[in-house]
C-alpha cells in the first residue's frame, strides 16, 4: 500500500488513510459516514487535507513504529489552543477566529473536543458529543432551572435551541447594549438581536421607537431564558420595571434631562395608573403614538 504512493507524497510523509484502516478498525468501520470523508471519497484534496491524515497529520513514521503517541498528532496530548488550531485549518470560514478568540469558552479552556466527538458522535447534527441541551447543561446546569420556570421559551421541549440565541463559537461584538455583556450572543443579519429572527413584529421601524428596545435591548425588560412573571418580564409587575428607567433621572434622552417621568396626570396611588401597558399598547414601538398609546 505504501508503496503504491507517488515518492514526493511518502517523503511528506504522508501515507494515505486506506493504512490505517488495518490497526483502527472502529474508528475505520464508521469513518464512511462522517462529514471528513468526503476528502477522502472526492480524491481532489491534497494530501495534508484528505481524510484522517488531515487531521492527525503525516502517519508514516507512526505506521512504520507500528503505533504509538508522539509521533503523530494525538488530540488527547494537545493543549486546547493547539486543537483549535488544527481545526480552524479548515474551518475558519464558518468560525470567526477573532470571536472564537476572545470568547468565554476559549478563555476557559473549552476547546472543540468539548462539544464534538470527531469518531464517538451519539447524534447526526454537527458531530456533536451529545444532544445539543444536554451538552449544554452538563456545563451550564443553572440554566436548566431557568427554562423550568413558569415562563419560557421552551428549549426542554425542543420547540427552541441554545443556538437559536447563542453562538458558541463566539459572536461578533453587538450593537445594542453598548457592546456590554455579550454573551456570545448570536448575532442576526444587519447585527440585530437575535430574538428578532421569530419575534419578527418587534423589529420595526417604527416611526416612533422606544429606545428601550433598540438600545437596551429586550434584555432590558426580559429575561430570555425563563421567568416566574408571565411574558418573561424581569418584575412581577410592569409598573416597577417602566419606573426603573423612567425616574426622571441621568442626561439621557430626547431633550437631554433624563429619561422622562411620567406626566402629572399620571397618579400613582391610582391603581388604575399601575397597568402601563394598559394604555402604553405599543410597548415594543408604534407607527401612530410617540407615546405608543395605539
Ligand atoms: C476532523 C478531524 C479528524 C479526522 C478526519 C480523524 N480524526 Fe481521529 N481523532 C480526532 C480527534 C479530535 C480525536 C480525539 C477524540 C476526542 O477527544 O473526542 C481523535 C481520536 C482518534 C483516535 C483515538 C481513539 C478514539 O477513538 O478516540 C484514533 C485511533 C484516531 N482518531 C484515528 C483516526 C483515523 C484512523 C482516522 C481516519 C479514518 C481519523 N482518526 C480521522 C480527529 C480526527
Ligand atoms: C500498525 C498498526 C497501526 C497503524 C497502521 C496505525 N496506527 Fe495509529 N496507533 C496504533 C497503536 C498501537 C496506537 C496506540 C498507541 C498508544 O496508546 O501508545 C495508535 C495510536 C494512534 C493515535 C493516538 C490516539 C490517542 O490516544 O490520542 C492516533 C491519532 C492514531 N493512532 C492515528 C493513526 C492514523 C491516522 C493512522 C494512519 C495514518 C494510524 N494511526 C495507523 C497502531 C497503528
Ligand atoms: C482537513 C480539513 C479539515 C480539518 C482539519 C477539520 N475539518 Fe471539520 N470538516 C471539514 C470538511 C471538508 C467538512 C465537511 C463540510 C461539508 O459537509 O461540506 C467538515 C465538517 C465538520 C463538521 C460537521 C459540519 C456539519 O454541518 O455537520 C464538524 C462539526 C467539524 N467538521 C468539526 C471539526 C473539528 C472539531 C475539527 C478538529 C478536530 C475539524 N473539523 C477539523 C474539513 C476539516
Ligand atoms: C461549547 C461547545 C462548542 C465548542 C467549544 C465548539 N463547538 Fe462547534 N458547534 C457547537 C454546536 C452546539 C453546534 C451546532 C450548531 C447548530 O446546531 O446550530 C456546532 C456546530 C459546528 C459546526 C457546523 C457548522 C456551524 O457553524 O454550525 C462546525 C463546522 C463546528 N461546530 C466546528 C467547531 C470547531 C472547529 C470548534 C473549535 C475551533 C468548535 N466547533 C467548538 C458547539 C461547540
Ligand atoms: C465543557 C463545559 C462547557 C460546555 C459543554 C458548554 N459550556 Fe458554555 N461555558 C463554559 C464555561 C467554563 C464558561 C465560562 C465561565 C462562565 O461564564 O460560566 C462558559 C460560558 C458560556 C456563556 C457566556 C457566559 C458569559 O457570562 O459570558 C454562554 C452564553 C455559554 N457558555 C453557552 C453555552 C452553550 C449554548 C453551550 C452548548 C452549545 C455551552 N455553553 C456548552 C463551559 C461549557
Ligand atoms: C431566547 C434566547 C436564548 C436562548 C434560547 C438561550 N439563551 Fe442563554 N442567554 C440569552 C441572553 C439574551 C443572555 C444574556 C442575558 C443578560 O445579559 O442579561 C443569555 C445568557 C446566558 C448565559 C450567561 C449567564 C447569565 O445568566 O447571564 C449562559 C451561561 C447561557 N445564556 C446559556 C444558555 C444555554 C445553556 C441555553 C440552552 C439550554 C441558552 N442559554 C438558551 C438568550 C438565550
Ligand atoms: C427560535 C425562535 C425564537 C427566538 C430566537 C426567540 N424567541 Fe421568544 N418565543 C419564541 C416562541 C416559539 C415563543 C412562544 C413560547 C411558547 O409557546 O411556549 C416565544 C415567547 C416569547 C415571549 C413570551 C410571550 C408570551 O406570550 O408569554 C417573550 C417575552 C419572548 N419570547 C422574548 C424573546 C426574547 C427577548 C428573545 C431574545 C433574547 C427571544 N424571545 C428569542 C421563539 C423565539
Ligand atoms: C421597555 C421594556 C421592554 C423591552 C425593552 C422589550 N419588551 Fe417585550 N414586552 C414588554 C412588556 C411590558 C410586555 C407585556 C405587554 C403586556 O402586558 O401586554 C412585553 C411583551 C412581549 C411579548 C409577548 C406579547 C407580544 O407583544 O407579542 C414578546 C414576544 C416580547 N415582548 C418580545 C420582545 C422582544 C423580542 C424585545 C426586543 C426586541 C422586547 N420584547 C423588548 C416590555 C418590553
Ligand atoms: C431600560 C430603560 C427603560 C425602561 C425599562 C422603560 N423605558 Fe420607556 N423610555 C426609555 C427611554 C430611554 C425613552 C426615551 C426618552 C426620551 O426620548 O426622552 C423612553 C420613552 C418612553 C415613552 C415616550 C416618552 C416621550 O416623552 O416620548 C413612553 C410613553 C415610555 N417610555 C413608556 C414606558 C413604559 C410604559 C415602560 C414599562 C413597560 C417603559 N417605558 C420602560 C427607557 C425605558
Ligand atoms: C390610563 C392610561 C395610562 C396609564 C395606565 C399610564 N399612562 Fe403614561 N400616559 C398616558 C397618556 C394619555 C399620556 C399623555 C398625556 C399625559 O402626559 O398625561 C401619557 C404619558 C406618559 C409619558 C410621557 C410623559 C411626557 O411628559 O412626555 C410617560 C413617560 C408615561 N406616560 C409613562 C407611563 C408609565 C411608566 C406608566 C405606568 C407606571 C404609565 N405611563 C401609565 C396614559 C397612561
């Protein structure tokens, strides 16, 4: 089989994967199904890209020490900086290598083999190591309580994912929120919060925005995993929650004196006056009201 090889190919020392075939047959008998094969069926990838040796890198002196760790490259001996690495050979189309950079799971020490299993995947998306929510619990286990609470978006269910919000390759730094507390927060098209991808009537424009929306972002007034209060809302009652940020407060704002009060007329011991949204309609923004009263 070696021998069958071009000359220049063996000095690479690049042997072909059809030789590790005889001594890693489990790894071999489910390789044909793998997203990596296909180097290896379309024959037109050079060598340094072509099946296992893409990865594990030249095998020949491996091969003819019939083994062994050190002479080829063993991801359970790399550092997880050096496995990035070699993935984003490939891959640094798909993953931006500035935001796989500085996110919080490269900084801890995450790296690919975290989440996939290049030759154990139990599921048939994105090689992962398990079904994408318990991949992520196992890690994050505070936030499987949060999508139990009363509401929520229902990522138990399987109706809404992880990465329908986050990217956990890193995102791109957001507009909204000033850039503060990213989160890998998956960013959409025209870096938009992502949660404008389904909840599409909160995107506008509207002629009259609440800046609340575009610049606090619905985090703001939401709490995205799960909330005891109906709608997500971070208060059990919304009154506590407009008056937060409308306090009179700060040099933000139209006319540079603070997010405004309420109007005189607004009385507060008036029960009535407690259900904002109740005349406010328009919360997320109106076409017709500055004060998004239709
Ligand atoms: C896409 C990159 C990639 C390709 C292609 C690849 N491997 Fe791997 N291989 C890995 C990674 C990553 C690990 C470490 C496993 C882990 O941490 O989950 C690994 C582990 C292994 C192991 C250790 C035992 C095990 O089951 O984990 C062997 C042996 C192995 N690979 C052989 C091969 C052979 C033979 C091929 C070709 C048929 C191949 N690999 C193709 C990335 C790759
Ligand atoms: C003659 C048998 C033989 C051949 C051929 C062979 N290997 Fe291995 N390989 C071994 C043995 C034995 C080990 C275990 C070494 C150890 O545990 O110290 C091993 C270990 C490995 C590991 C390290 C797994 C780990 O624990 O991280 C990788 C990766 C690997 N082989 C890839 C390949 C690739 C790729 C090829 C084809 C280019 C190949 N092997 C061909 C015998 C072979
Ligand atoms: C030699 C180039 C190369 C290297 C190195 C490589 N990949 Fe890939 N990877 C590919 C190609 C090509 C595909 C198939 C893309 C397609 O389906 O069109 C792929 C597919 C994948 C997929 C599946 C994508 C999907 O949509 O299902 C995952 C996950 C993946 N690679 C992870 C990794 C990881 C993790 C590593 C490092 C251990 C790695 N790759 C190293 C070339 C590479
Ligand atoms: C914290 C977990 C995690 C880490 C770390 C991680 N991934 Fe992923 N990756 C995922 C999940 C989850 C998906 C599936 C996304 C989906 O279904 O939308 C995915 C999808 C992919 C895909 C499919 C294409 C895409 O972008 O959706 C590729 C390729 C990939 N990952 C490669 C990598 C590589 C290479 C690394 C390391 C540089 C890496 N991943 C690190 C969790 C991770
Ligand atoms: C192997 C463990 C592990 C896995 C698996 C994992 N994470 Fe993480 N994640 C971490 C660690 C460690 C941090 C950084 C420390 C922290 O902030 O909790 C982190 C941070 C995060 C953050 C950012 C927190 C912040 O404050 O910036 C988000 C969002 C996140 N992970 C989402 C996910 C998603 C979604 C998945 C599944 C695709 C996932 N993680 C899988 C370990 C993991
Ligand atoms: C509907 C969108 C959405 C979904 C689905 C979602 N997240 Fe989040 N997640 C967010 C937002 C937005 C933040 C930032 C919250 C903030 O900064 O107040 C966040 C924050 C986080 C944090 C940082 C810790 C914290 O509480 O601030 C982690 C970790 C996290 N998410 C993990 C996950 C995991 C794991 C899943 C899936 C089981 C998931 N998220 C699903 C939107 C979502
Ligand atoms: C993948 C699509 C998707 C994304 C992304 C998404 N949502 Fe949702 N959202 C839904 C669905 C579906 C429901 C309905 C929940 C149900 O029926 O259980 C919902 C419900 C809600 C509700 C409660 C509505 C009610 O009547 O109780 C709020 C509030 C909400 N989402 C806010 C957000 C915020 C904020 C974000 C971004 C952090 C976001 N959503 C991202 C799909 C999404
Ligand atoms: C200023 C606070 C605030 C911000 C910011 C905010 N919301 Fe809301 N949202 C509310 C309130 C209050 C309700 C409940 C309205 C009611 O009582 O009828 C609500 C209700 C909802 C609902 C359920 C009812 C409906 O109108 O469909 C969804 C979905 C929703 N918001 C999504 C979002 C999204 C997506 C964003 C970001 C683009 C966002 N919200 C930003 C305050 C806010
Ligand atoms: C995160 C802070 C924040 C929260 C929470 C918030 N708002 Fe606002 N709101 C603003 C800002 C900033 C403006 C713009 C003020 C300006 O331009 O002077 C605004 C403007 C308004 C206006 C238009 C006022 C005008 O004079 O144009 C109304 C009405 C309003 N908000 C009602 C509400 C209600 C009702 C709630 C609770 C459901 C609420 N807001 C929650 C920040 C907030
Ligand atoms: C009964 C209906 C109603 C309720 C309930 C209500 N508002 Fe208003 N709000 C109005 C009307 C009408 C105006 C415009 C006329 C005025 O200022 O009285 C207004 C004006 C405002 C303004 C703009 C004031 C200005 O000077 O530009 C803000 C801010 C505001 N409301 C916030 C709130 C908040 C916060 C709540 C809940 C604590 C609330 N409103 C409850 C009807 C209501």
């Amino acid at each position: 089989m070696i021998a069958a090889l071009a000359p220049a190919l063996l000095l690479a020392g690049y042997v072909g994967s059809e030789v590790c075939r005889s001594c890693h047959p489990d790894v071999w008998v489910h390789f044909f199904r793998n997203p990596h094969f296909k180097s290896i069926a379309s024959g037109r990838e050079p060598p340094e890209r072509t099946g296992c040796e893409g990865c594990h890198g030249p095998g020949a002196e491996h091969v003819r020490a019939r083994g062994g760790k050190e002479n080829i490259r063993a991801f359970s001996l790399l550092e997880p900086e050096q496995t990035i690495g070699a993935c984003l050979a490939c891959h640094a189309r798909e993953i931006s290598r500035a935001a796989i950079r500085r996110s919080s799971h490269t900084m801890a020490d995450i790296a690919c083999t975290s989440c996939h299993s290049i030759h154990h995947s139990p599921v048939p998306q994105a090689l992962l190591a398990r079904r994408q929510t318990d991949l992520c619990y196992e890690c994050h286990a505070e936030v499987r309580a949060q999508f139990s609470l009363p509401s929520k978006h229902r990522v138990n269910e399987g109706t809404v994912k992880c990465t329908d919000c986050h990217n956990p390759h890193g995102a791109q730094a957001p507009t909204w929120r000033m850039g503060l507390r990213p989160r890998m927060i998956e960013v959409a098209q025209a870096n938009e919060q992502p949660c404008l991808r389904c909840h599409t009537d909160k995107r506008g424009p509207f002629a009259f925005e609440h800046a609340a929306v575009r610049v606090d972002g619905c985090e703001a007034c939401h709490a995205p995993h799960g909330s005891m209060n109906a709608r997500l809302l971070r208060r059990p009652a919304v009154f506590t929650l407009c008056l937060e940020c409308h306090n009179g407060a700060g040099d933000f704002g139209r006319q540079g004196d603070g997010v405004r009060l309420t109007s005189g007329s607004h009385n507060m011991a008036d029960p009535r006056y407690h259900n904002c949204t109740g005349c406010h309609l328009r919360i997320h923004g109106s076409n017709s009201s500055p004060l998004f009263l239709r």
